[in-house]
C-alpha cells in the first residue's frame, strides 16, 4: 500500500477518534467553564494547523513521489512566503494566549467574598479547618501540632480559638459560593485536586499557597493528590460534598471547633490525672 | 571549462594554496576558498587493540561507543516501561509488583530515557561521529578529553544500574527527584539509591562537559577551508546550538544535585523546610523545595530542547536528501535553531504554573513559551516546504521523516495547550502531561534516531540495512507509538493522574481501564517491534550488501571520505575545500542532481546555483 494512504487514514482515524471518543471531560461543577472554552479553541486552532500540516505533507508524498529524470524545483529561499506564514502564526498563537492569560488573571485574583479553606496535608491525608465566627484563620506553626493541635494552632493568637476542625478527608462547601483553598503540608509536595472543578495548586511544606473556585453543582465528588508524594500518592483520597445554604449550616454547626477540642484534650488530661491517683 | 575563467587574478590565490599544500594546480578565482591559518591536527594512531576500540582517541569510535552504551540503557528503559504497562493494562498478571517497584521504574525509564538514553544519544554518538566528518575535520580538536569523556559516561551509566542492587533499590522520587519526598522514607530507595542517582548524574554532567567542549570548538576552530558556519549542515548547527544549551543548563543540575546531596548526608537544608514525620520534626528547617524546582527545570526545560534541536537539525538533513531538494529557507532554519536556544532559557517555569511558585509568574512564563511556538511552527512549515516540488523518495530513511513531521506536529500542538497557563491548571499532572512529552520528545526524536540510523549506517558499517525489515520497523513502530499516545491525551482529560500505581475506583476512572488495556498492548508490541532493527543490523553486518560510497547521492562531506567507512583522519591525505553549502541538490543545468560540497564553482559553470 502506498505510505501516503495509511498516513492519511492516521489523520482521519484521529478526527474520528476525537469526535465520537467516550473519554473526555468529566462534567464541570465549577465556575471554570473558561477553561474547558479555551481548550475548545485551542483544539479548533490547534488540531486545525495538525490536520493541514499532514494533509499538505501527504499531498507532497503522492504527488512528488521520486521519478528517474524528473528535477525537484530549486528555490533556496522564499521571503514573502517565509514573512506570510510568520505573522500568520503569530496572531494565531496570540489569539490562544490571549484568552489563556485573561482566565489566569481570574484565577489568581480571588474575589472578596470566598470562605477560606485551610487543607492540611500529610503522607497519606488531608484535614481541613474553616473561620470561626471572626472570619479569620489563625496562624499556625508545623512544630505545633500534637495530639491536641491538629492543626498546629498558635495558642496565642486570637483568631484561632473558634477556628472550625474537620479532622476527616472529606469537606462540606457551600454551594455557588467562591471558595479559597489554603493549602499546605507538613512533611512533602502534595496537591488537591477534585477534575470535576478542574483547578489545582501545590501544597507545599514551608509555605501556603492557594487557589480558588466556585462550586455550582451539589454533590460528592472525590478528591486526588495530583502532586507525586511518595509509595501513597495513589492511594491518598479525600472528598467534597457540595451542598445547598441550609445543609451546609446545619453541617458547619455540628463541627468543633478549636476552643472545644482544648477543652475536650484538658478534660481527658484531668479524668487521665484522676484516675492516675485512683 | 576552465580554460575560458582563467585570468591573470586567479593567480593571486596560488602562492598561499601551495603554502598549505592542498593544491598546486591553477584554479579560477571563482574557485578561491581563503587559505587556513593553522598547520594541521596531529593524530594520536592506536598501537595496540586497547587503544583503538576500548580507550579509543578517535571521534568516530566514540561515538559508536556512546551509542551502544546509550542504546544499552535504552533497552533498560524500555523493558521498565513494559513493567509499568503490564501494572497499568493488566494489573492481575504483575502480582509480584508493589507500589515501590512501580515507582522505582517511573523514576528510571524516566531518568534512562531523557538524560542516559537521547542526550548521550544525540550528542555523544551523532555530534561525536559526524561533527568531525561533517565540518571537514580529522577528528574533533581534543581527542584524549573526548574519550575520556566517554569513559566518564560509562562509569555514570555503572553507578547508575549499579543502584538497581543496592539496599532499599533504585530512587522512585520520579525523574524530577522533587524534595523533600526524594530523600525521606516513605519513597522507595530514598537511601543508597537516590545518592546513586545523584551521584551519577553529576559524573554525566562531568563527562559531558568534556565531550561539550570539543563539540562547540571543533564546529567553530576546525572547521575546513570555506566551510563557513552559513555552509554548515543543519545536523552540525542543531548539534552545537544544543551543545551550547547543555554547557549552560547541566550546571544547574549539578549544583541541585550536590545541594541536594548535602541535605541527604549533611541535613543541610538547602531544600528542606520544617518537616513533621511520623509524629516527629525533623533536623531541617528553612529550605525551600520550590528552589530545586526552579533549578531542575532551570536545566530540565533547555534539555528537552537539547534532544530537540539535533533532531531538528539531523531531520531536515535527510528530508533535504531524500526528497532532492534545498532545504526551504536555510537561513530561517539556522536562525530558527539559534532562536530556539536562547528562548529555551525563558520559559522553565511552565513546568511549575500549579507548584505554588508566585502565580504571577505565570503571565510572563506563557508569554514566553507561546512566543516559542513561532520558530518551531516555521521549521515545520519549512520541512513540509521542502518536501512540497520535491522528487521524493520514499524510502525507510523518509518514512522516519514523516513520521517524525506527524508525531512531533501532534506532540507540538499540545504543547500549546499546556503552554497556555490557565489550560495547564486542568490538565497538568494528568495523563495529557505523560502523552504530550512523550509523543514530542519521545516518538519524535526517536524517529529521527531510527531515520539517522538507516541513513547514515551504510557510512558507519560499509552495508546497507535492509529496506523490507526496515519498513515493518517503521509502520510497526509509528502506527503503535501513535496509538499509545493519541488516545491517552482523554485520559488526561478524563482527570486521571500520572504516577498512580493503581485506579482504585473513582468512576471516571474505571472508564479509562479498556484503552489502558489497549496502550499496555500497543506497548508490548512496539518495544518488542525495536528488535527488528537489532536483528537488522546483525543480518546486514554478516550478509548484507556493500554499500557503494556515497549510496544517497548526498552532498555534505562525510560521503566524501577517502575510505568507506572512514578510517582515523577521515579525508586521506588532503582535506577537502568547500565551496558551496550542502544543499545544491537539482541545480538546473547540472548533469546529476547534486553538487558535492567539494564541487568548485568552475566544475559546474553552467548551473543557475544561488550563491551561498
């Protein structure tokens, strides 16, 4: 068979394979729709130019295919050509970045309104804290976690005594309410990553970083760390169940918060000392 | 011919042409190439067995060494990708395999692959074997740092398999080696082997800067008379541009590697911040893991155009011969590898847009990479160019070519996706990640390889391969390695994570286990399919055909030896002269369709050739 013929039925398999394939994005529960738009651009923009290249190389292969006497043309250069398929590239790259970077401006810019999130991570976990009443995390500190500090809480600073515990994998979000993630970890690199809400961050030991998004769609979804932590990363999930207004509250009110859990410790210390003396 | 040019001014060059001995003939001034300023290299000839195939002086011998010894390694990546297949596609068959021996072999397919297998490919087997004969040269300008160079290479390749042996087994930190998880428990072979590794890629990086000085100043001292750089062959200009990349960006690894070496023996904490395992604080305190990712892509962005360039450079040599045509736009080309060199250093952050580094780097960092996107679209343009009024053969060497043109086209365009910042935040750490490098940086330059492979063996062996193997090679390995990757790009935007030992569960997921089953096949079936051109080889060196000299009717002078396969000094008694670049292939007006570098411009008066 002729190569040009299995090189275009290559072209065409993979236009076919990418209209009808079953594999694609799982539904989106989060403002991000931009940029599932953008990649939707940049396969019209993209997998165009692929298409054109390879069917112009396979219209060479059958149309110039070597014959004994025949002289292939002898132009070195072309410098019209050369500048027309320069800017037409350019403005083609810049109509991708464009969007690329105004959706960016987005995700770095949190919006005034978004709860913050403390997740906490370690090999193989995660815990999360939210504001008390104040609506303010306290500071904390890896050298103060214990038993009864999960979160490594500054004792002294204020803000963190109604700070609210969620010692579980899994976090409750209010529905079509911007949420900011505070990740860090206290020991490698980690990163919590949930596909339906398509955004993701490091977490980072020594440091906090962050990153936001608006959830709009109840439900529970499952959390991955998307940052290669160790012989457990594969295996270190979590979850977010997404609710309305009034079962995300009557959620939050059940939860401890960090005053409670000292008090909880300070009690067991004391019944512990108790019966120590008994 | 001549007769009619001669003049009392082509007498001028004379005097000086005697002086370097090249030619005592009279030759019109059309004909006159600038006399060399330097005496001749003197060679070192082998005396013994030992020194003319193990501790061998000579350019050529090296770098066949440097290829066996990289394709060796090769062949450990490539049967730890099968074990990582058989683990992904057919988990029930690897029950011997745990979560730390996948990840040992992530780490060392990856590791092989990109710095052990195409670095010391490219550069130390093509830059060693055809610099010299390329640029006119008897060997490259320091031959005894060359082989030890070499020798280098081989101890690091040692060190390296040696810590499949050791206790606790190779690193599985993934080929990054991002602390602090490197070098903590809890990642397999965090002690004897993750020191291994760090200590072999600094004895690369040694050996290599050895074999990077003479690739750079052989191109630019030892160049023949009139090979100016604009005559150069575009596989010489892509080899130098990365060898220039290397010398620059192997230091940051370098460094990483001692800084991290520090922190693993000393508890330094150039990359280790307050760290909490197992209910205790380590010794560390203050460092910052994102430092060594800045470092590593520092070199690890440079590098992947350090595979790149060669093969840019070695492909559009071969289109240009095999379709007899000019290379289209020789000059954007060489400017286009240059260009592709100096932004190669401005974008390493794209690989960290979600590591937690300060978001705003991100506007500058797509910026950037998207800018790069431009030369490398215009050297596909001109590839496809050059085949376009062409007289294409299509032969096995071309079948690579346009394989290469498809897979690296593919490849690139998804590299715009994760160029583009905000796109990168979903699909980053996904399987779109693992298709994209692969098929741009893996399939691509391996095509090219294998093209380089069957085009330049009859040179290296005196034989020529067979095509019918050849070809089943080809279609084998690009229709497979083009359905491992295409498909796997969904996976990516499925959700799935690369490094997962295993699915689990998640629904999405257990969507993706039928194509997994069918990559893992594909798999099976192209790495075994790499055993034809083994078996190839050693057909052709026991049976095969003579190759006549110069068997594509090419141009540059390394079909021009004066024995096949060229013997040490390469060019006999007399180097040649060039006078033209290596692209004069169907000049109107000349008898055959291709000028040899060598031809005088007298020797072919009545062609229309552009003066180059």
């Amino acid at each position: 068979m002729h190569a040009g013929i299995i090189f275009l039925l290559v072209i065409i398999g993979s236009i076919l394979f990418h209209i009808f394939t079953p594999w694609y994005w799982t539904d989106i529960a989060s403002n991000w729709k931009g940029m599932d738009d953008t990649i939707t651009l940049t396969f019209w923009v993209g997998g165009g130019v692929f298409v054109a290249v390879c069917l112009f190389m396979i219209y060479c292969v059958f149309r110039y295919q070597h014959k004994e006497g025949r002289r292939a043309e002898y132009k070195p250069e072309d410098k019209k050509l050369e500048k027309i398929l320069t800017w037409a590239t350019t403005l083609g790259v810049a109509a991708l970045l464009a969007p690329g970077l105004i959706i960016w401006n987005q995700y770095v810019n949190v919006p005034k309104n978004a709860i913050e999130v403390d997740v906490m991570a370690w090999q193989w976990g995660w815990q999360y804290r939210l504001p008390g009443k104040d609506g303010k995390l306290g500071t904390t500190q890896v050298r103060n976690i214990a038993d009864n500090n999960p979160f490594g809480i500054n004792p002294d600073d204020p803000f963190g005594k109604d700070d609210i515990m969620v010692e579980s994998d899994v976090i409750n979000l209010e529905n079509n309410r911007p949420v900011k993630i505070l990740l860090r970890s206290v020991d490698v690199l980690h990163n919590w990553y949930v596909p339906q809400f398509r955004a993701k961050m490091d977490a980072v030991p020594g440091t906090v970083t962050f990153y936001w998004f608006e959830p709009n769609k109840v439900g529970e979804y499952e959390v991955l760390c998307a940052e290669y932590c160790g012989v457990g990363h594969y295996a270190m999930r979590g979850g977010v169940e997404v609710q309305d207004k009034a079962d995300y509250e009557a959620w939050l009110g059940e939860q401890e918060t960090f005053e409670q859990l000292s008090a909880r410790y300070e009690k067991l210390n004391v019944d512990g000392n108790k019966l120590a003396k008994k | 011919m001549s007769d009619e040019y001669d003049n009392n001014k082509s007498y001028q060059a004379q005097s000086s042409e005697v002086m370097d001995g090249s030619t005592g003939s009279v030759s019109p001034d059309i004909d006159y190439v600038r006399p060399s300023e330097v005496g001749e290299q003197e060679l070192y000839h082998p005396h013994s067995f030992i020194e003319k195939w193990v501790f061998c002086q000579d350019a050529k011998v090296i770098g066949v060494q440097y290829f066996l010894t990289a394709v060796f390694t090769g062949v450990v990546g490539l049967i730890l990708s099968w074990l990582m297949r058989l683990q992904l596609g057919f988990p029930e068959l690897a029950g011997f395999m745990t979560a730390e021996h996948y990840y040992q072999f992530v780490t060392m397919h990856g590791m092989i692959m990109v710095v052990y297998f195409l670095t010391a490919l490219f550069l130390g087997g093509f830059g060693n074997y055809l610099i010299p004969l390329m640029v006119g040269a008897r060997d490259m300008v320091f031959p005894y740092v060359n082989m030890l160079s070499f020798w280098m290479f081989f101890v690091a390749v040692a060190v390296l398999m040696a810590s499949f042996f050791v206790p606790g087994g190779p690193t599985g930190a993934g080929w990054t080696l991002y602390p602090p998880q490197t070098i903590l428990e809890g990642t397999p072979g965090a002690g004897m082997g993750i020191l291994l590794m760090l200590i072999s890629l600094s004895l690369f990086v040694i050996g290599f800067t050895m074999g990077g000085l003479n690739y750079m100043i052989t191109i630019l001292q030892a160049r023949t008379r009139g090979m100016t750089l604009m005559r150069m062959p575009l596989t010489v200009w892509g080899i130098f541009t990365a060898t220039v990349l290397a010398m620059l960006a192997f230091p940051a690894l370098l460094v990483s590697a001692i800084m991290m070496t520090l922190d693993k023996v000393l508890q330094t904490s150039f990359f280790m911040p307050t760290i909490l395992k197992a209910g205790e604080v380590l010794e560390y305190g203050g460092g910052s893991p994102i430092l060594f990712q800045h470092l590593f892509w520092f070199f690890g962005h440079p590098e992947v155009y350090i595979v790149a360039l060669p093969a840019f450079g070695i492909v559009s040599d071969l289109i240009s011969v095999h379709a007899r045509k000019n290379i289209f736009g020789y000059r954007m080309m060489v400017w286009a590898i240059v260009g592709i060199g100096a932004l190669s250093f401005f974008v390493w952050a794209h690989h960290m847009y979600v590591s937690g580094m300060n978001p705003w780097f991100g506007f500058f960092f797509a910026t950037t990479t998207l800018i790069i996107a431009v030369p490398t679209a215009m050297k596909v343009y001109n590839w496809i160019l050059t085949l376009w009024r062409g007289n294409i053969r299509i032969n096995v060497v071309m079948l690579w070519c346009l394989g290469f043109i498809v897979t690296f086209v593919n490849g690139g365009i998804t590299g715009i996706f994760l160029g583009n910042v905000s796109v990168d935040v979903p699909l980053s750490d996904t399987y779109f990640v693992i298709a994209h490098f692969h098929m741009v940086m893996g399939i691509a330059p391996l095509m090219v390889i294998m093209g380089a492979v069957y085009h330049w063996f009859p040179l290296v062996a005196g034989k020529m391969l067979d095509e019918g193997l050849g070809k089943w090679h080809f279609w084998i390995t690009f229709l497979g390695a083009y359905s491992i990757y295409f498909p796997m790009h969904y996976l990516g935007f499925i959700g799935v994570p690369r490094r997962y030992f295993e699915m689990y569960d998640s629904p999405y997921m257990t969507s993706a286990v039928g194509m997994n089953e069918f990559i893992s096949i594909a798999a099976f079936i192209v790495g075994a399919a790499q055993f034809i051109l083994i078996f190839n080889i050693i057909k052709t060196l026991k049976t095969g055909k003579k190759a006549e000299q110069n068997p594509w009717k090419a141009n540059s002078l390394e079909w021009y030896t004066s024995t096949v396969p060229p013997e040490h000094g390469n060019f006999g008694d007399r180097l040649p002269v060039v006078h033209r670049w290596p692209y004069d292939f169907s000049v109107p007006g000349a008898k055959e369709d291709y000028i040899p570098q060598t031809t005088a411009p007298s020797e072919v008066i009545h062609t229309e050739v552009e003066k180059t």
